[in-house]
C-alpha cells in the first residue's frame, strides 16, 4: 500500500485583514495574486518531486481568501496537483470561502475543478458583531453565499463560528447558533476568540476598547456558551469530535483529523508547515521573497522521539476520542503509562481525564482547562 | 624607588552625593595624571564590577595610585581611594577616610547639597580631613555654581570662592583640581622609623594571592618577609608582596613606608583575619597601640535566600561562601524552611548592601533565588529573663514565654526641598517617626530630624520618600539603639497553611492595615488553581484579613492548526517552566516572587 499524503495550500490574500487575524494574510494587489499563483504551481511541482510515490487522501486550501482564486486559477493548482501525486479518488478536497467572495458561477468552477468540501467564515449572525470584527461580509451575504453553495452542489459544508466576542451576550450567541442549524450545515467549528498579540484586537484590549458594551465575555461566560455549544449541537446531531468541532456522523473534516493524528502532512505556499516524518519545516514568510524563488527560505527542524511523543499526547488530547494506548505503542515501541502513569492517575483524580484503560480523553472541565493538562505531558 | 618624600605624597578621597559625578572626576584625574592614554581607558576605571558601572554606585573601597607633573615642576604621587557613596557602607567609608589625609567635596552646580553630601562631608571633618569643594556639572543649562558656593560656605562653612568649576564629564577644569591637590591637600606626616602601624581600609580575595590586604601606612615601614600581626584579629603571617595601585593592577614594590597607600599579600587564606579597620604592625615590633576606630561590623538587616531549585542548594552555598570571602560584612548560617525547604538566612549592612549579593548570586552564579522579606533584629525578653536575638521571624517563642521586646531605631536626616516637607513628615509619621526637629537651610530647603524604627525604612521607604518629594528628598540615618516596642508577628495562611515564609514582624498598630494589603497583594500574585484558594492573615490564630483566589475556568486554545504546532508547543513549555519557578506549598503553588511580596505594600502612590 502506498504512503499516504496530504496537501496544505496557502493563500495569503484578503480584501482586506480582520481586526482579529493573527494568521499570514494581506490585502495584496491583484498582479501579486496571479504571480504568487504561479509560484505556487512551480512550488507544487518541484517540491511535490519528493513526494510523487505517494498518494494524496486530502488537499486543504486554507487563507487568508482561497475563494479570491478564480475558478481558471483554481483549476491550474489541481493541475499541478494531480500531475505531480496520485490524488486519491474519495480525496477530501476543501476550500476556505469568505461569504461575498464567490458567487454561483465561481463556486460551480470550482466544484468542476475537484473541490468537494467548502469551509464558510461565517463567524456571527448578528451584523454588529461582524462589524467589530472587521468581516467584510454581513448576514445577508452569508445567507446568499450559502444557498448558492447548495446550489451550485456542494453537499459538505462547515460554517465557522466565533464566540467570546466583544459585546457579545449568550442571548446573541444562542440566536446565531439557531439561525446557522436551520441551514443543517454538515459541519461546524466553533472557536473562542484568542487575542493575538500584533493584532488590532490585542492593541484594542489594552487600551481598554472592550468594556462597557463592547465587553469581552468573563471566563465563566465564555465557559457557559462553550458549555451551551456542545449541549446544543449534541441535540442537533452533532458530535463533537475534537475542542472546537463538531459534525454530523461520518463529516468529520479528515484534514484537520490528520493534523492532531499527526499523519504526513506537505505544506505549501507562503509559510506553510509541514509533517513529515521526523521533520517539521516551514516555508518563507516574505511574499516578495517567495515569489522570487517559492523553493528557498524552508526552515527544518528535526523532531527528537521526545518531541514526537509529547505532540503525540498533546495533539491527540484535543480529540474527543483522545489517546489511543495501542497506537502510541506501535509507534513508539513505549508505554503510555510508563511515561506518564502518574500525570494520568493525578488528573483523572482531579476530574480533568479520562481513562478507560485504552483511551485516555480530556473530561468536561478537561475540555475548559486543556492547556494546563497538555503542559504536564511534556517530558523533561 | 622606596625613599619617597613624604612631601611629595598626597592622600585624598572625593567625597559626593550619588550621581554628583565623583567616579567620573576620579577618571579624569586619572586620565590627565598620564597613567593611562585615552584609549585604555574603559569607561569609569575605579568601578571594576560590572554591577557598580550598572547602578552607577561604587561598592567596595578601592584605591589608584597616580603621577602628576605639577606646575612647580615637581613630580607628585596622588593615592586616590574610592569610598562607597552609601549609608549602608558607612563604616567603610569612615575607614577609607581615615587613610586619606585630604578630600574632595563634589557638589553638583545644579542640584546643590543634598543629605548625603553633608553626612559624608561632616564624616570627612570629623576624621580631621583638609576638604576642598569642586563644582560639578557647571555646563549644564540649570547650573547656578555661585548659589551652590554660597550655600557651601552657609551651610558647611568651608571657604568656596575659589572651588574649580568644572565639568568632569566633558574635561573643562580638571587641570585647576589637579593644582589644588597639590596645594589644598597636606603631605602626609609620620615617622618611618618608628615601628610599624597601618590601617586595613579594605581588602579583597584573589585565589591566587589570597586576601590581599589595602592600607595606609601611617608609621613605619613593611616589606617583603617582615612577620605582621593583625592587632585586633590577632591574624601573624609573613609577607609576601608588597606593592601600589595601577589602574586596575597591582604593581608590586620592594618597600611600602610611612604616608603611602599600597597592598600587602601574606598567603592569607581568611578574610576574616582582615578586618577592616584593624591595625596590622610588626609582629617582632609592634607599635605600642593600635589606631583608634577599629569596629566589628554588625548585619542590620537579615532575609531567607533559598534557591528556587532545591537542588541548587550546594551551589548556593558555594557562591555564598566565595562572595565572603570578598565582603567580611556578609553573613549566612543554614536555615529551613517547611515551605521553601533548605537555604540560608542571611545577614546585610543594609537595604542596599542585600540587593547587591542577592543580584551577584543571581548574575555571577546563575542561581535562581526565592528571597523572603527582609528583617531587623529584635531583642526578645523572654519571662524567664533570657534575651535573644531574632532573625528569623519563625523563631519567635510563643508570646505567653515573652515579656517584652524590642526593635532597633535609627536617627534618620532627611533633606528636602520646602514644598515637599509636609509630605514628607507624613510619610515619616506613618512610619513611626517620632520628629526630632527642623533646620531651613537658604530659604527653600529643609533638614528634618527624625528617629525611625529601623523595620519602617528598611521595605520601601527610599522608594516612597522619592515618589513623594519628586525625586527631591535625600536621606542619610545613623543607628540610634534599641527601644522597648509593641511587636506581633503576621501569619500567612494560603489554604488554611500557615506560610512560614511569609510570616513577618510588624507593629501591632499597622498590623490589620499590613495583612490586609499583604493578602490583597496575595490574590494577584497567586495564579488561579482547580480549585478556590482562601489566603488569610492572621495574629496569634486570630484571622485579620482574608482574600479569595477563584478557581480556573477556562486555560485552552480554541484553535489549532497544522502550523500552529510550534507555537502551540512553546506555549505548552512557557506554562510548564512557569510551574517550575513556582513553590509548592499544601496543594498550592506559589510564585518566587509572592515571598517578596511584603515589600511593596505602600501603593497609595
């Protein structure tokens, strides 16, 4: 059987950056658009050069704006793709899709290019919320790049959503959520807002922007939705399968499954990361630079057995199934519990784990509380 | 080389406040006396630690020799000995004066006289010194040098008409300094054949060399393989070596004698048989008695220093014992701690003096410290007519077995400038001062008199007394003695356990207002935990104030994709290593820095 593979591609581009956005993204001006696609083609080809014997379950188009690619640009990249892998047929093939950015046409190229899951950044119903955030869309557009989603074919659909938005009331959040379930999306990722340093957001923060009726939600508001969230969507049929995602039974995003299974992932485009075996790298971060020559400016690091198994432990307490005893030994060659026998016994007593004798998972409060439970499964 | 004429020594200090400039009239003296060109010049020669050139300040006494081409034609030897700025080094000051036979007064053109300035003047008088003033900084825009004379003749009566007005930084006057030695400070005088009489002033370890001893000889002479007697250690070994101060070097000479300043090595393995202050003399024949002013140096302020990783406890101790050797006033003896485990308790000059190793033990030996709050000693009468000395507030005896105690006063000047005085005298009344008295000086500047209870000034008073004059106030304090007091020791309960390190000494007056800001500062240092975390004062189990750390609730990222894995795992390892600087105690962890809480709890400014 031949190694598997999946493919990250990035797209820095936006309309312009959102208040929040800590990610790699600008509003670049259109010719740096249609040159950066060709640098990533060439990327595409000559790196994937390593890669040709395996076969590609997964390919993700992440942002900034994938859907500011026109369908013609979009259809040179899966191209390049397919030349280059094996792409499998049952490949799960998603594009991030900024409501306003496509409309039916846009969206039918694309399906015909291969694409076959669509991420839509929806983020809030509620039009002021957007405006804080710095979304370049509103309800309305949603609604409509929704439905010509459904109409131009596409039948997976995530709707991304944010809580813990300045302003924001669990009233207002719960409103948002039923408007998104009437839609049935087959998929939702739910995160609560981070303040990035760097961001418009952080520097806001500080200069104590966000009180009075712009107030960040207290940790045991942002707490009460989260807790709302996962009631709500369970009896939507929904399950949660991992800290911020939760999908209707067998719509699991199989990309983002990989990232915390830590399968081999080839990332490419403009900083993109990478997982491949024992290697993580990343690629230049200076579009100028990348365009120039799409090939220099990697960085590797390689990955120690210590760091390997400790991502192990903390990538796959994010999953609802959580850690797998079996898997680790098989590959790893080491138990579980004779690394961390005692940091499991301690948090299974304090109500943060767990374990069933073959699984170990983050309980409720686990789930609140992941960070200061994945901090004890780094070895020293 | 070893026949000088006395007549051509001269033996002088420069005496200033901190920041008048003295370190950098010393480099120019030095720079245009020709021992050194421009270029080996480092910055600030006298300062050698990096932590002096740091805060500016000037740690141990240290000593230059130099020659200068006067305008007669006659070639001069100055010996200039550095003496620390700081009232925690007072006895060490008073030492390096008494090897002096002149001084320097630099007072800067724009700041004028300050606290400081005249403690250190009246030291210098009182030792007998010749003093001449030199004004410093007069390019600067708020220079006023003839107000500055003035008030130097007023205020401490030396002429001032015609002190050099200078510039040390940018060079302007150094010639005319230069001259003024020469002619303002007396040669030294002292038989060379009488028998042998030198004044310890200061003294360093080189693991090579041993102790290396700094003196003035004031009678006599000593050479390679004479037998010397320290007369108050009672310390005989031969000499070694005997030599003078370069610039950041020892030059060794054949034969130091009567009015010179130099260095003595004798294979002495002990700082401690080297006092200083003591008298080291012939051992075959010695002087008939030794110099007055010789004084056991006593801590004054005592702490806990524990490393932050217990581990690191025999390193701890070893750079405990190798900065000893260098400063004699630097006590430890082993202590434990139920919550910080095993380390030291310490015992300092001052304030300042506590700062400085605690910052050396951190830099120069790469230890990672938890130091609890610093406290005086306290006389404890017990009922059974036994008195101890405490250092350590956990070994306060129950208070049924305690008569009285008491605490150490210090009579405390303060200058400042009249605007402030009423916010100063605040400040010193809620502190326990008890006025003493006033003294205007030129119209716009006050001498307040205070006697203070030394555990007031020791936390935070410097700091206050800047923020509440505007940087204005200087302060200068002598001790007074002990005096009867009603004291309680504060407990801190984290979780319903009692802390011992947090316990501390407090007037019973300022205790609930102590242990109610102490727990307030409590709650913020103490990061949340699963669970909530009652934090209390309390007073002989009395409960006086109580704060509640609420329990964690949320401690996760929401979003984690392929390429935020690194990111994602440094933030991982950031929490973990925050975890290692912490103290466990009960099923809490503490901060380092939380032990030291008690020091800043005069946030009203």
């Amino acid at each position: 059987m031949k190694k598997e593979l999946m493919l990250y591609l990035h797209v820095p581009f936006c309309v312009r950056k959102c208040h929040y956005c800590d990610f790699l993204s600008a509003a670049h001006p259109m010719e740096k658009r249609s040159l950066y696609v060709k640098a990533l083609q060439r990327e595409i080809r000559e790196r994937g050069k390593e890669y040709s014997g395996r076969i590609v379950t997964s390919v993700f188009f992440g942002g900034g704006t994938p859907s500011l690619l026109s369908p013609a640009q979009l259809l040179e990249l899966m191209t390049a793709i397919r030349e280059t892998f094996e792409l499998s047929e049952t490949a799960e093939i998603t594009m991030e899709c900024n409501p306003g950015t496509a409309e039916e046409g846009k969206l039918r190229g694309w399906r015909e290019a291969g694409v076959n899951r669509l991420s839509i950044g929806l983020q809030s119903m509620k039009d002021e919320e957007l405006k804080i955030l710095g979304r370049i869309h509103d309800r309305e557009t949603f609604l409509r790049t929704y439905e010509q989603a459904r109409l131009a074919g596409f039948t997976n659909v995530n709707v991304d959503l944010m809580n813990a938005l300045p302003g924001q009331t669990m009233q207002s959040w719960k409103e948002t959520l039923e408007e998104v379930l009437a839609l049935e999306p087959e998929h939702l990722s739910v995160y609560s807002l981070i303040l990035e340093e760097g961001t418009e957001f952080f520097e806001w923060n500080g200069q104590g922007r966000f009180t009075g009726s712009l107030a960040i939600p207290s940790e045991e508001e942002d707490r009460a939705m989260y807790a709302y969230t996962g009631e709500r969507l369970a009896r939507a049929g929904y399950a949660q399968y991992e800290i911020s995602n939760y999908a209707k039974a067998g719509r699991e995003c199989q990309h983002n499954l990989g990232y915390w299974t830590r399968k081999d992932y080839l990332g490419l485009g403009l900083g993109a990361a990478s997982l491949l075996g024992s290697v993580r790298a990343s690629n230049e971060t200076d579009l100028d630079r990348y365009l120039a020559d799409p090939l220099a400016g990697r960085r590797e690091e390689i990955l120690s057995r210590k760091d390997q198994m400790e991502e192990f432990a903390f990538l796959g307490l994010r999953t609802i199934r959580g850690i797998s005893r079996r898997e680790f030994y098989s590959l790893y060659d080491e138990n579980v519990d004779a690394l961390w026998g005692e940091v499991i016994r301690r948090n299974v007593a304090d109500g943060l784990l767990l374990d069933d004798g073959e699984f170990i998972r983050l309980t409720k409060r686990g789930l609140d509380l992941g960070n200061y439970v994945m901090a004890q499964f780094l070895l020293d | 080389m070893s026949q000088i004429d006395q007549s051509k020594i001269r033996n002088f200090c420069i005496v200033a406040h901190i920041d008048h400039g003295k370190s950098t009239l010393a480099d120019r003296i030095i720079e245009q006396t020709g021992l050194l060109t421009s270029r080996e010049m480092q910055a600030q020669v006298l300062d050698n630690m990096d932590l002096e050139r740091e805060r500016g300040i000037t740690i141990k006494a240290q000593a230059v020799r130099t020659v200068y081409k006067a305008k007669d034609g006659e070639e001069y030897i100055f010996n200039l000995i550095d003496t620390p700025g700081h009232v925690d080094f007072n006895y060490e000051v008073s030492r390096s004066l008494a090897a002096c036979d002149g001084a320097i007064l630099v007072v800067d053109a724009a700041q004028g006289i300050e606290a400081q300035t005249l403690a250190n003047v009246y030291l210098a008088l009182d030792h007998d010194l010749d003093v001449f003033p030199v004004i410093n900084k007069i390019d600067l825009p708020s220079a006023e040098p003839q107000r500055v004379i003035e008030e130097i003749e007023d205020v401490i009566g030396i002429e001032a008409q015609d002190a050099p007005l200078i510039s040390a930084k940018n060079g302007i006057g150094i010639d005319e300094v230069l001259e003024q030695i020469v002619q303002k400070i007396p040669a030294p005088k002292g038989d060379a054949n009488a028998p042998l009489k030198a004044l310890i002033f200061d003294c360093v370890y080189d693991s090579y060399k041993g102790v290396i001893v700094f003196c003035r000889i004031m009678e006599g002479s000593v050479k390679k393989g004479t037998e010397i007697l320290m007369m108050a250690t009672g310390a005989r070994e031969e000499v070694v070596e005997v030599g003078y101060f370069g610039a950041g070097q020892f030059i060794p000479c054949e034969e130091l004698s009567a009015g010179m300043v130099g260095y003595i090595t004798a294979s002495i393995k002990n700082v401690k048989d080297t006092a200083v202050g003591d008298t080291v003399t012939d051992a075959k024949n010695p002087c008939a008695e030794p110099l007055p002013g010789y004084k056991k140096v006593l801590s004054m302020v005592y702490c806990g220093i524990y490393p932050a990783d217990g581990a690191k406890y025999p390193d701890l101790r070893d750079a405990l014992e190798k900065l000893q050797l260098n400063d004699a006033s630097l006590f430890y003896e082993p202590e434990t701690s139920i919550a910080l485990g095993f380390g030291f308790r310490c015992g300092f000059l001052g304030l300042l003096h506590l700062e400085i190793i605690q910052e050396r033990l951190e830099r120069e030996y790469n230890l990672d410290l938890v130091t609890t709050a610093p406290g005086v000693v306290y006389k404890v009468h017990k009922t059974n007519g036994e008195c101890i000395e405490l250092t350590n507030p956990s070994n306060l005896p129950d208070p049924s077995e305690i008569e009285f105690m008491e605490e150490p006063i210090v009579s405390g000047e303060i200058m400042v400038t009249s605007e402030y005085v009423g916010s100063i005298m605040e400040l010193c009344q809620e502190r326990r001062g008890r006025y003493l008295g006033m003294e205007y000086i030129e119209g716009t500047r006050a001498l307040l008199k205070y006697e203070l209870p030394l555990n007031e000034i020791i936390y935070d008073f410097f700091d206050a007394l800047k923020s509440r004059s505007r940087g204005y106030a200087s302060f200068d304090y002598d001790m007074k003695g002990y005096e009867q007091s009603k004291l309680v020791k504060l407990d801190i309960l984290i979780n319903k356990e009692e802390v011992d390190a947090l316990s501390f000494i407090v007037h019973a007056d300022s205790a609930y207002e102590r242990g109610r800001k102490m727990c307030e500062k409590l709650k913020d240092e103490i990061p949340r935990h699963l669970f909530e975390i009652p934090i209390q004062a309390a007073i002989g189990g009395k409960v006086i104030a109580r704060e509640t750390v609420k329990a964690m609730r949320k401690d996760v990222l929401a979003k984690c994709y392929g390429g935020d894995i690194t990111r994602k795992k440094k933030l991982l390892e950031k929490q973990k290593e925050g975890k290692k600087r912490m103290r466990q105690v009960g099923n809490v962890e503490i901060p380092q820095k939380a032990f030291m809480s008690v020091l800043k709890l005069d946030d009203r400014d």
